[in-house]
C-alpha cells in the first residue's frame, strides 16, 4: 500500500496517539502514592500496582490495535480493537479490549449476519509498524473469495521464539469456545494446526478479563505436558496482559516427593489405572482401628469412661459422613470429649464448650484418638505397599490380579520412603493419597492441554484441582503417544470429574500447509480412525520432500544448512536415540543450535527436536529424519505411528522428510 495513502496515515497517526494515551495510563499508574499505616494492606497495594504496570507495558514491535469496527446506524461508532483498553485522559476509549463485548463481531460477524457492522478493517504490520488495512463492507453480497490477504499473511507469518498470541486471526468457531462462560466445561479435540492451544490460552485470558473478581482470587492454572512447552506459550498470556494465571506441568503439580524417572512401562501403565484408587481408598480408611479398650479421662477427683462400643459408634458415625480423613481425624478429640461431657452434665455438672475443648485436648484423649486414627503419611503408605506383599494383597484383593500386584512389588525394597526412586506414576499415587487425607484445594478454572496423553489417575490429579470449578480440556485423540493414552475423551471427562462437560471438534487447519497435513492423515485410519480428518484452509499448501538417503543425517545436516537463511524457525526432529549423532553432526558442520529441552531452547533459531518432545511445538521448516526409527522407538507399532503422526505435523512451511531405512507401509500405501 502506497506510504502515503491518506487513509493509512490517518490510522498510523490514530496509532501513535493510542500508545501515547497508553503511556500516560502507565505513567499515572506509577505516580500512585501508597497511603497506609498497615504493613500488610501497603504490600498487597504495592502488589496490585506493580500487577497494573505489567498490564499497561507496550512493546513496540506487537501492534496495539489490530482491527477496527465501523458500525451501522443509529450509533455510527467506530472502535479500534485491541490486545487491551486504552483511553485518553477523558477516559474516552481510544482502544477497546478484544474481550469486551463489543468486541466480538470482529470475530464473528459476515454478510449474512453482520451484527450491525457496515465496515470491519483489519490492519497489518511490519515490526510494530502500520503498513496496510483492508476493508471487508459487510452490507454488500457475498463474494466468491473471501479471503483476507492480511489475515491469511499474519496466520502464515514465519514464528521465532515463542508462541505468539492468535488475537488477530482468531476463527469464529475458535471464538465460540473462547468466550463461553465461566460455569462451562469445554473438551476440545483438535486437528494439528488447528490453533486448540492457542483457543486454551485465549479462553484463559477472556476468563480472567469478563470475571476478574471471581478467578483472581480462586485462581486459574495452565497445566502443560512439559517444561519446553511451557517456556513455549510462557508469552503468549503476558502479551494479552494477564500475568495472574500460573503454568505448570503434571509433573510439578504432584511432585510431594523427588521424582528420579520412569519405570518400566507396564508397572507405570498399572500405576495410572484408575483402579488403584480404590486400592489407594482402601488403604487409607484402613488405619482407622476398632476401639478395644473403654477411654477413661481424669478430671479432678472424677474418672470419667466412655465404653469401647460408644467409642466405636462415634467412629463409624464419622467414616460414614464421606469427610476426608484428615477431618475425621481432627473430629474425633471433640466428639470423644463431647461423650465425656454427657456423662458429666448426668452428674450434675454443667460444662460449657471450654470445658470440652480442655478435654479435647487432654492428653487421654488425645492419645486415644491417636490410637483410633493415626496420622496417615501419604509417601510412607505407598512406600508400605509397594514393599509389603501382604499388606497390598489385604488392599487389592477383588481389585487387581496376583499378577498385577506382583508387579507393584518393588523388586529391591529401598531403604525408606525418602531413598525410594519415584516415577511420576507413583507421584501421582501419593497425591491422590494426599488428597483422601485432606481435600485438595479448588481453582476457579484450569487448562489442560495435551490431555488425551494422562492416565486416569493423572486426569483425577488435575480433576481435583478444579472440583468446584471449570475446565478447558485440549487434546487430540490421535496424537496419544503414552501407553496409558485415554481411549476417548468421554473416559477422559469421566476420570477428570466433568461428565456434563462439551466437546468441541476442530478440524480446520490455519498453520499445517495443505500438502503436509494431507501425507501425514494417511496415518489416521490405523492410529484414530473414529477421527475426521484435518483439513488445510490456507491458501499455501506448503512444501513437503521425502528422500531416500545413503546417509540420512548427513542428509539432515546438509538440509539445515540450506534452510538458514529462510526466515522463521527450523526444527531437526530425530528419533530420541539419535539425538546424541544429531548433536555431534550439528557441531561438526560448525552449525548454532540448541537441543530441545535446554533452557535457551524456544529462542534457538535451529532445535534439535528429539519425536518425544515434538507434542504442541511448530516449526516454519521440519527436517525430519528416519519415520521408521520414530515408530520403532516405542512399545507398539499404534504408539509409533502416533508419535510420527505428530512429528510430521509440526512444519508450518516446509517439510523434509529424509530415511534411509523403509518408510512405514501405511505412508507408502
């Protein structure tokens, strides 16, 4: 567009005016001054006011407005659509919120429903700078093309670093689940490229600005498959102005004890069968003893005694009431001490509530319950069965087979729960104990992403932390690549404790080029063939070249070499085992790379991607090396060909595919 368009001009000078307004709110901000005698109420405000300058912070190179909205009459209004509000210093809105209301016909509105808007606009940009627009007039007929040239560049411009936030080019199906209230639950199941992680992030972000009160203080979590990931979308809710919602991985999230790493994979598949939750049930209500001797409480010159058989009345009236044995425990003292007071008012007494909290806390009583209800250590007693036959054969009995608890048994016992070598599986076994002791804190809503690769034992961790809130549940059923991976998303749903939720299907690809996503759907009748196949909306169906090679890292090496100078990304993506010859290959053509799972890994212009960490990543150019390898690196031929499925689905422009070994028969088919 010529720099001197009129029209352009005015909307860069309307731009810099919106960043100086921003930088003014922000400088208003800072000159707040604190006022209180009160230690605690001058942090938190300090808090709230370093929190409010985060949100206010403007990077020149991200556009502040990317849209406007022209309506129709009677109100004729124009509004700028943003990554956030900005006024001027009459508090006239210069810039609108993507998130507020009258926001979403920039989304959703078309020529058969314009929703009252005469002209949406949309806006490019080159490094931060304002370059075009585009006009769609949505009170004319419909066209034959459609397409937006801006839309369709920003969708397919080269990425490096992290994952960047979608606010512009967000779909209306995707828009759909983003803004759904609060009180829902919603499953996506999402084709690669499909932006499902992106929906997630987004969905967060339109939670924390429509119900602000509510989930800043119950909280909202994104839960990741890895550490990689997360540095990954780590920007993507800054960017948007959010920095209240944490990130973590299942792994963080469970780890009570220090994890070492996995097991054998058939002991860590047993370990995430939901069944273990009820030998886990079991095991914890087991402490619970059956009175044998009456409770007799020194008091003065009396010696008041409450028999066995009451004593045991009150605790099976306690196990029957479905509270947490954590409770039931911390009850015990005042329902004993309460039977004690009984027998003292039928002698005449008249004891009032600090009597029986005195005799709560005497040292009988106290030692009584103790006896009755122990203090349950959840890595203690899964330590105990895992290293007690017995023990676990009591708790697993009709539950599991001799077999299965045969192979729960530690070959070599350790010395102590704190010497043991945890798995995640048996992290997550110590949280679910953890939690039937004491209940587990409830958020307001988390995100769960990659969730078809939990068991259902992990699912129930990540359940509980949401109880009595929402969920946004991201996945791809075809892309389950863990020997536990969820069958389907209604099993999903059943172990996270949200059957009422809805499912969601995207199949539309914004991000995987058309010739891509065609030759790796090959794969879907084997690996997911209830699925409907992805289909590529992009107008560049990308390049993809599959080469037989003498030497297929020399290859690999030599195809890095050529793609340097393209712009965006390049992920090398090997199988785990070849990682090590990847890396000494790299360095011996004097290449800058790094490995995926560094810290300086998302900023890397070239990673080396080993297949079992490629889940949720894109890179602008894939050279991915040896299919076969990827499909023999795990424990059956289905897991295999879902690990290759998502490797070969992470190029955004171009993919190399390079083997020497035969190609997976269902890819030459």
């Amino acid at each position: 567009m010529p720099p001197d368009d009129p029209i352009l001009q005015s909307e860069q000078d309307y731009l810099r005016t919106s960043r100086a307004a921003l930088a003014v709110m922000r400088q208003k901000t800072g000159s707040l001054e604190i006022a209180s005698a009160d230690p605690v109420n001058t942090e938190f405000l300090k808090a709230a006011i370093w929190r409010r300058m985060k949100e206010l912070e403007d990077d020149p190179d991200v556009p502040l407005f990317f849209g406007r909205l022209d309506y129709l009459e009677p109100t004729e209004e124009t509004f700028h659509i943003g990554r956030r509000h900005v006024n001027d210093e009459a508090g006239e809105p210069l810039v609108v919120d993507w998130r507020a209301d009258i926001s979403v016909p920039f989304y959703r509105a078309s020529r058969t429903e314009p929703m009252g808007v005469g002209i949406r606009r949309r806006f490019g940009f080159t490094h931060g700078e304002m370059t075009a627009f585009e006009d769609e007039d949505l009170t004319t007929a419909a066209v034959v093309d459609e397409h937006s040239d801006i839309l369709d560049a920003e969708i397919e411009r080269p990425r490096s670093g992290p994952m960047r936030d979608i606010v512009a080019t967000i779909q209306p199906e995707q828009d759909v689940i983003v803004r759904a209230g609060v009180e829902d639950t919603i499953c996506v199941q999402g084709a690669p490229g499909t932006g499902k992680t992106a929906v997630g992030l987004h969905r967060a972000a339109y939670l924390l600005y429509a119900y602000r009160d509510q989930l800043s203080r119950a909280g909202v979590l994104v839960v990741g498959p890895n550490a990689s990931f997360l540095r990954y979308i780590g920007d993507v809710l800054p960017a948007l102005g959010e920095i209240e919602a944490k990130q973590t991985t299942v792994e963080e999230m469970v780890a009570r004890v220090r994890i070492a790493g996995p097991g054998p994979a058939a002991v860590d598949v047993l370990k995430g069968d939901a069944r273990m939750a009820e030998v886990l049930h079991r095991a914890v209500w087991s402490q619970v003893q059956v009175p044998k001797e009456a409770l007799v409480v020194p008091r003065g010159s009396h010696r008041w005694r409450v028999p066995a058989y009451e004593a045991e009345e009150l605790v099976n009236e306690l196990r029957t009431r479905g509270i947490r044995f954590g409770a039931g425990r911390t009850m015990l003292p005042q329902r004993l001490a309460h039977a004690v007071l009984l027998r003292m008012e039928a002698a005449g007494d008249s004891p009032d509530d600090r009597v029986q909290d005195s005799v709560a806390r005497s040292r009988p009583v106290k030692q009584y319950a103790d006896a009755l209800w122990p203090v349950v250590d959840p890595a203690k007693l899964v330590f105990r069965l895992f290293t007690d036959a017995e023990l676990l054969a009591e708790h697993a009995d009709g539950i599991l087979t001799p077999e299965e608890q045969a192979l729960l048994l530690w070959d070599k016992a350790p010395r102590s729960a704190g010497a043991a070598k945890w798995s995640v599986p048996d992290a997550t076994l110590i949280d679910e104990v953890a939690d039937l002791v004491d209940r587990t804190p409830s958020l307001g809503h988390v995100v769960l992403d990659e969730a078809q690769d939990l068991s259902a034992m992990q699912l129930r961790a990540v359940g509980r932390r949401c109880s009595t809130g929402s969920m946004t549940i991201l996945g791809d059923i075809a892309q389950g690549t863990t020997p536990w991976a969820t069958p389907s998303w209604d099993d999903a749903l059943g172990h996270l404790g949200k059957t009422g939720a809805h499912t969601e299907e995207l199949t539309a690809g914004f991000r995987v080029p058309g010739q891509v996503i065609e030759y790796a759907a090959r794969l879907l009748p084997q690996i997911a063939p209830h699925l409907t196949p992805p289909t590529a909306v992009r107008r560049a169906r990308g390049e993809l070249a599959i080469t037989r090679v003498p030497d297929s890292l020399v290859a690999a090496v030599e195809t890095v070499a050529d793609v340097l100078d393209r712009p965006g990304s390049i992920g090398l993506i090997v199988p785990d085992a070849l990682v090590p010859a990847a890396r000494k290959a790299l360095q011996d053509k004097g290449l800058s790379f790094a490995i995926l799972g560094d810290e300086d890994d998302v900023e890397a212009h070239v990673d080396v991607v080993p297949a079992g960490l490629a889940k949720g990543l894109e890179f602008d150019h894939v050279v991915l090396v040896e299919p076969a390898g990827i499909v023999s690196g795990e424990a059956d031929e289905r897991t295999g060909l879902r690990r290759l499925y998502v490797c070969l689905t992470r190029a955004v422009t171009s993919l190399a595919i390079l083997h020497t070994l035969d190609l997976p028969g269902v890819l030459t088919d």
